[in-house]
C-alpha cells in the first residue's frame, strides 16, 4: 500500500483483494462511496476525491484489468463490490453509497439489488438491462458472447448482441447508440429476463442521463429506471439535459472524450448537467 496527500485528502493505493485508491478527508464522516469507472478500465481517483472533499471516504474501485483480475469486462462476480462494501465498512463507514458511470452504473444498480448494505446509487449514463461482454474474461476468450456479470458463480442473462448491425459513425468515430438500439428489439422474454429490477432496491436513487448520449441511450434507460421505480412506491431523483452525451463532468472534472468511439454532446452540456446532478448528490451525501 502506498500512501499519499493531496488537496487535503489522504491517498491509499491499493492492490490484493481489493485494488484501486482509498481517499479519505481528515473531518470525514461515516459515509463510504464506491466509485466505479466504466469500460474505459480507469481508476477514477479524481472523482474519489470530489466525495472525499464533500467529506465522504471514497474508494476509486479497480474492478477489472488489474492483477488477478478478468482483463475485459466478462462475468465479473459482482461479489467483487459487496466486498468493496466491505472494506469501507471495516474503514468506519455506516453509510454506503454507490457511484457507477456507465458500465460502473449497470454494475451500482445490479449490486443494489443484492447487498442490502448498499444505501444508494447515483447511476451515471445508466442502463437498464444487463448487456454481454466487453473484452476476454479470466480465460482469455471474447466470443462467443457471454454476460458481463456473474453472482455465486452464475452468468446473469443478458441482452445478447444483433450481429446485423451496421456501424455509425459521428466526428469520425463509432457512435454505437444504434447499435444497443437494435439490440433492444429482441423478443419480450429475453429483455424480461436481462432487465435490471432496480424497482425491488431499497436504496435510494440518483439517475443522470444526457439526451445526446453517443454511446448508449442513457436516457431511455434512465426513463425506464425512474418509471418502474415510481411505480412502485420507490424514491427516485432524475437529473437529465437533453444537450449532454454519455460523458457528465461532475463539477471541476476534465475528463477527456474517447478516442475510440463518439460519446455526443458538448464540453458546456457534458458539465452543465454534472453541475445539476452535483447539486442533487450534495443533498443525497
């Protein structure tokens, strides 16, 4: 373990069991966050300190593509964040809060079904089935597709993949919203069964979506999410503008845009809808 400081927060690097960065303020309270970054792989330390700064302790979650771990995002036990939940109550945490982009926010949700340790969940670019993989799992095998998450050593069911799709490009890039898109035209019981039932979740619940999501229709997704939530009886806070793509710049980010695929939006849209769903965050934390 290494250990740092920086900005008035300490700094922990992990690896063995639980692998990312663990920052902690010096006034922190008894909230913990699990920061969980999308495909991209990246240990979102940055955003980690954002919480710690709002006086969390955060860990940036490392939760594939580390040592010992699956290097593609390919049934991933999602006992891989109970146990992040775990470590944060052994650091003093009583209250545990999920923040999942994208991937990291199909993996919040599924999680909050299951660990009722979970007490909310901030999605960000959400989705609301479970999709296949992305990249080899521990094997080293991509295809055929399989899930992207496991729980007790069972494949959870998924969208499969529409072989027929035909890429879209947008500024030069893949934009692969048409690919989910098709994707999502499959037969009834297959999206019953992929579908994620955030609705059972006791946790509470922060959606945020941009309507010119390149990537994915997050939107939709997040549409869908708060529905059945309400239908329910179940809180929900949707955050949405209708400008902003699938990446959202919680206030003071800089993250850069994909060099491999388009993500839509615009640099003023992608912050101006972080700034809104950070004001409804600050009330959650």
């Amino acid at each position: 373990m290494v250990t740092s400081a920086m900005d008035g927060c300490k700094i922990e690097r992990l690896e063995g069991r639980i692998n990312g960065a663990f920052v902690s303020p010096s006034d922190a309270g008894e909230t913990g966050v699990v920061v969980l970054g999308g495909s991209s792989g990246r240990v979102d330390t940055d955003r980690a300190k954002l919480f710690a700064q709002a006086g969390a302790k955060a860990l940036a979650l490392q939760w594939f593509g580390g040592r010992g771990q699956s290097p593609g995002i390919c049934e991933i036990p999602l006992e891989t964040f109970c146990e992040a939940t775990d470590y944060l109550i052994s650091r003093g945490c009583q209250r545990i809060v999920f923040v999942g982009t994208s991937k990291g926010a199909e993996a919040a949700l599924l999680v909050a079904n299951l660990d009722s340790r979970v007490n909310a969940v901030i999605a960000i670019s959400p989705s609301s089935v479970v999709w296949g993989n992305i990249g080899p799992g521990k094997d080293g095998i991509a295809w055929p597709e399989r899930s992207s998450w496991s729980w007790n050593g069972e494949p959870l069911d998924f969208i499969p993949a529409d072989p027929a799709w035909q890429r879209d490009y947008r500024d030069g890039l893949v934009a692969y919203r048409s690919f989910f898109e098709k994707c999502l035209k499959t037969g009834e019981e297959t999206l019953r069964q992929a579908r994620i039932e955030i609705e059972k979740a006791a946790a509470e619940l922060v959606l945020v979506a941009g309507g010119d999501d390149a990537l994915w229709p997050s939107e939709s997704f997040a549409y869908e999410l708060a529905r059945r939530r309400e239908e329910n009886g179940r809180p929900v806070s949707l955050v949405v503008d209708h400008e902003a793509g699938h990446r959202v710049l919680l206030p003071g980010e800089t993250t850069p845009r994909s060099h491999l695929h388009a993500h839509g939006g615009t640099d003023v849209a992608d912050a101006r809808l972080g700034k809104a769903a950070w004001k409804v965050i600050r009330v959650l934390l």
